[in-house]
C-alpha cells in the first residue's frame, strides 16, 4: 500500500470512527445515544440554485437507542463502522452486495434487504461528506470507455499504469474504473470533451477522426451513465478545465441524461456536489434540429409526452432555451436517434453538423 | 489500409457481389431473378448433436422477382449490396441504424423498419457464409472487459496496438473491440478462462489475485453476453486451446447466459458455429451449492419456476447433470447470486468454493 492511500485510508477510518466516539461520549455522559440525519424524503430535497444541483433542505431526523428499532439501526451502522473499518486497514475493498451477504454473520444487525445496506450506506457518506469508494465499496457496475488525446496514471492493485486513452488503448478505448479516485491526469492536448450516448456515435466519431482534427476525448456514456463515468466527465471538466458536452438522442429520456450529468439526480441528491458537472452543456438531437436537418423522425409516444410535459415542470429544465426546445418537440411530435444524421451520409456528422453546432455553442 | 484487410476486404466484396451476379446470369437467361434460403421460423432450426449448437434445417424459401414484394426485396438488397461494396473498397464501417438511416435516400428500396434492415443483413450472412463483420457493420453494443496474462496484438483504424491484458491496461482491464477479427494473440502464460456474470465478481477474484494464483483470464460477461464478448471466448477457446469456464448467478436466467455462450441462441442460429463455444463448462452457482454450502437465498419466483420448467424441455439442458440441478431447485424452491458466497468471508470464494470446484471439473 503506497503512503497517500495508508494516509487517504487512515482519514477515512477516522471519520467513521468518530462517529461511534461520539454514540461514546453519549453514553458516558448518560444521554441515550444517538445520530442526526437530513430527512431523506422528496420534501427535503430542493434544487439549489447557486450550484446548480439537487441538495437536502434543513429538515433533519433524530435516530436514537431509545427504541428497539432505533438501537436495531445504530447496531447495524455499529457493525458496518467495524466492516469498513477493517477492510480499509487491509485495503481491501467489497461490493454493497458482498456487504450485505456478510451481514448474514451479524446476528441481530444482519440486514433484511439489500436496500437497507444501500440506505444506510448511503446515511455514511451524508455523515462523513466522503463518497462510498473512499470506504472501499465498489460499485456494481463499471463506467464506460474514453478515447482521445489524455495520458493517465492509474494505481492499480497491481502498480500504477501510465495510459495514453489513444495511442495505448484498442479502438473501444480505456475503460474507466469504479474507483475513478485512483486516476490522475499526467499531460492532455485536448479542447474539449464530447460524450455520446450510443456506442454507435462513439465508433463513428473515432472513425471519422473527429478526435484528431478537433483535439477532443471522446466518451461513451452507454445509456444512462454509470457512478465512475460521471466522476470521470467532472474530473475532466473541473481539473482540466475542459467543457464537457452531452449528445444523445432527440427524447425526453436522453435530456434526462444530460440532466443527470449535469444537474444530479434526486435519488443521489446527496452525493451531488460529487457526482454533477454543472458546467456540461447540451449538443443534441435538439428538436430544432430534427426540423432544421429534416432528420427521419419517429411519432412521439404517450410515454414520451408525459415525460416531454414533466420535463416542463422540472427546475432543471427551467430555463427559456429548454421550453422552447421542449415545446417545440410537443408540437411537432417527433423524435429522433443520433445516427439519424446518417441520412445524409456518415461524414455529416462530424464534417458539417457538429462544427456548426459547436461553434454556435462557442466551443470551437 | 493493410495489405491483408486490403485481401479479406477483396474476398467480401467478391462473395457480395456474386450474388448480384447470380441474378445477372438469371436475367441473361431469360429467368425470374431470385434467392434461395433456409426458412427462417422456429420450425426449421434444430439443435444438431454433432456440433452441438442450433442451426437451421432442410426447409428453403425463394425470393423471387415475380411479384412486386418479391422484387422490392431484392432491390434493398442490392442496394445493401452496393453499399456495403461502397464501405469496403473505402474500408470504411457504419453500424445497422446507420445503415437504416441511409436507406433513406433509396427510394423505393427505403427500409419501413429497422428489423426489415436488421433481417436482410442476416440473410446476407447466411447467403456468402460470413459475419457482419466481415462487412464492416458494427455491432451497437461494445464487449466487455478481460484481464489476465495474455498478449494481444490489435489492428485499430490508429495503427496496431499491443496490449498485455494485465500488465498494460488499468483494473477494468482490455476493452474488448466491436471486431474481435482485428484481435491476434501474441502470448499467453493462461491455463483456463473464468468468465463472470457480475463486475462484483469480476473485480473481487482480480483484487484477491486469483489470476495470478491460477494462471487465469478474467471476462467479465456483463449480464447477458453481446456479441463481441462471445466472439472473444470463442476465439480463446479454440486458438489458445484453453477451457472456458462461466460463473453466472444460481437461477434460470444465469443458466440461460451459459447457454447462449455454449450453444447460442435461436436468434442467432444462422451464426451459432461462428458465435457459440460448445467446449465451455457451467461452474455455478448451482443449485447443489445452495444446499452444500447453506447459501443466503431468496423464495424462486412464478416466473422462476416457469424458466426452470422450461428448461428441463430446452434440447440444451438435456444432460443428466442439468436435470438433477433443475429438479434439486425446483424442490428446494431457491435462487441464490454468486456473490452469496461473501457471507462466508471475502476470500471464501477465490480461496475454498472456486478451488474444490475447478479441481472436480478437472480444470486444475
């Protein structure tokens, strides 16, 4: 283990730890112990306009040993405080799952369901202000891939590893590891970052060379965009300073994952100021766009108009330039996939609507 | 462009092409243009003993110009045909949506629907015996992660790169490409492939070392398998001559993934012996180990049981082994995930369960 994890691992146990000081204290002081939380419900979740993200009001809850299920509950966090304890003085690290099968050997704080895991986890990073990979809880899932003109260094369990994300990496590129902590940035000749939602806009981008002639990194968020993938576009955009630029389909669903990029997302709200880039601008599909290119189109849904009408409502649709996208999609009622630009050959894309694009958005 | 994708580029557009040719000839003889085919219904595809995969029957069809929608059919499909002729001689790729979009500006021969385009291209690989691939069409979804001692050596649109699936690429591991044609091995110090259901796992038998323990490759299967990851299981599996093993979750849906990587799948049948590793081995969960090692397991659902049931009627699952697994399920009503095993401890699996198994396989 080198010194900055020992030290980063040690500040991380201390944290927690302080947590069963303080229940301690209480204890010796004669107070029935206890801990304070934010009221984790939809009310308490506000939309915060300095930042830009989703954050927990002012309301908080007590949970305290004076009833079963509250001392039930400060035993549980107990157990999971020595769990994570432990495996970072290894430094080890574990899956939510893996935790919740080991809490099968914890007696009277064994979970129940995996989400009571995840809940109370996710109650640790809001006591603590440190994401769950500072615990050493992996995430499920993996992020996704990055191409183009960055060289980084990754500590991996087997040594460190300098990558250049293009000149050492096959064509799907440098897969993004759950714990994107353990990557630095050591030198880049990029200008901007482009994500994409399709694996297939990735591919095309990388094979016209759009990386190469406009100097930019290439990401694929596969969908809805995982954990890692999303600390990685923030890393990217605030240590880089690099602006970080969203292209998905022409629907609801895909706005919703610019949203989540840029703004977080409700159920995350607490790990927010980690997680959102506030700064990622939206490309495309625009439904201006699906009228002014006369993109193939396909008849909105019921599903998507419902999800176009709460978009309407939502604060982080609120803006002018997003009514009128959005109320001009209504009113066309159409949508449209990315590789639509295809329609007008594979080099349209990258040779004429993306440069107009970006310029209009005052990228390039 | 290479001299040897200059070649294999050469020979597909030549098998293409004849197609074309073989209608020119018709037309020169004063016959009705048309194609013969395996009839594509549930009714024609077998499960053949021989090679153990599914394929299709004796049933043919003919498509022919003698009525509007006969010729229509042929007319995209010439028109496929001169577009994938197009992208090959410029070795270029696109990916089927593309190719949808494209069609666009065919006229009468405009695809209605992306299945329609979908369905031709398989036609046209059961007609010249190639993968879309060799098209250049690419898959939408990238493959999955590897990470082991072996070599690789793979030619991008960026020059070749050589890749040590271990020592060169961080912990997610090697990308694996949309072309797993463009991969060759240069060495490996491997002895078998364990490929895996869930990063969880994935990540938990690479951070306890059981690769290098055991001279191993990692695969991560992500779920059910896309194409390029069964393409490159296959290719382990018959050039390095080394097992491979599957270790999914313990229910009928992870057995499902198994099988489709053994034997493939109905949908895929027109490629199962190119797609299917018939040599690659269940290692669990299975049901017996529910029982033998007291695993934390939920109630199977209806829609388990029905899966279950299935099966046991699946010409795949016909084995004595999968029988007796099955029915023990059925009787004990349980599923368990392969990450259960962490209640014994987060060495249990690399250092007792995964051991004995593989020793009883015969692996090690």
């Amino acid at each position: 283990m080198s010194e900055s994890d020992k030290l980063k691992n040690t500040h991380t146990i201390g944290r927690l730890v302080e947590i069963a000081q303080q229940w301690y204290d209480q204890i010796s002081d004669g107070e029935i112990p206890s801990i304070r939380l934010p009221t984790r419900t939809k009310q308490n979740i506000a939309y915060d306009e300095a930042t830009d993200v989703w954050k927990y009001g002012e309301k908080e809850s007590t949970r305290a040993a004076s009833t079963a299920r509250g001392a039930t509950h400060l035993l549980k966090m107990a157990y999971v405080i020595g769990f994570l304890k432990g495996q970072l003085t290894e430094n080890r690290s574990s899956t939510l799952r893996e935790m919740y099968y080991i809490s099968e050997g914890w007696k009277k704080a064994k979970f129940t369901a995996q989400d009571e895991s995840n809940y109370l986890v996710e109650d640790l990073e809001i006591v603590t202000a440190l994401e769950r990979e500072a615990f050493h809880l992996r995430p499920e899932e993996d992020g996704a891939t990055i191409f183009g003109p960055v060289r980084i260094r990754e500590t991996t369990r087997r040594g460190a590893r300098e990558i250049h994300c293009r000149d050492d990496v096959g064509e799907a590129g440098y897969a993004i590891p759950n714990n994107v902590g353990s990557v630095e940035f050591i030198d880049h000749d990029a200008k901007f970052v482009i994500a994409m939602e399709t694996g297939g806009m990735y591919a095309r981008l990388q094979e016209n060379g759009f990386d190469e002639e406009y100097n930019c990194v290439l990401v694929h968020l596969k969908g809805q965009p995982a954990r890692s993938t999303r600390r990685m576009l923030k890393k990217l955009n605030e240590e880089l300073k690099l602006p970080v630029l969203i292209f998905t389909d022409g629907d609801p669903w895909s706005y919703r994952i610019y949203a989540s990029v840029a703004y977080g997302s409700i159920k995350s709200a607490h790990m927010s100021e980690l997680l959102a880039t506030p700064a990622a601008q939206f490309v495309g599909v625009q439904p201006s766009d699906i009228r002014d290119y006369d993109l193939p189109a396909d008849t909105l849904s019921e599903q998507d108009i419902a999800a176009l009408k709460a978009e309407l409502s939502d604060p982080r649709f609120a803006t002018d330039y997003w009514r009128e996208q959005i109320n001009l999609q209504l009113s066309m009622g159409l949508k449209s996939e990315q590789q639509a630009f295809a329609a007008r050959g594979l080099d349209f894309v990258t040779g004429e609507y993306l440069p107009k694009r970006l310029k209009e958005m005052g990228v390039v």
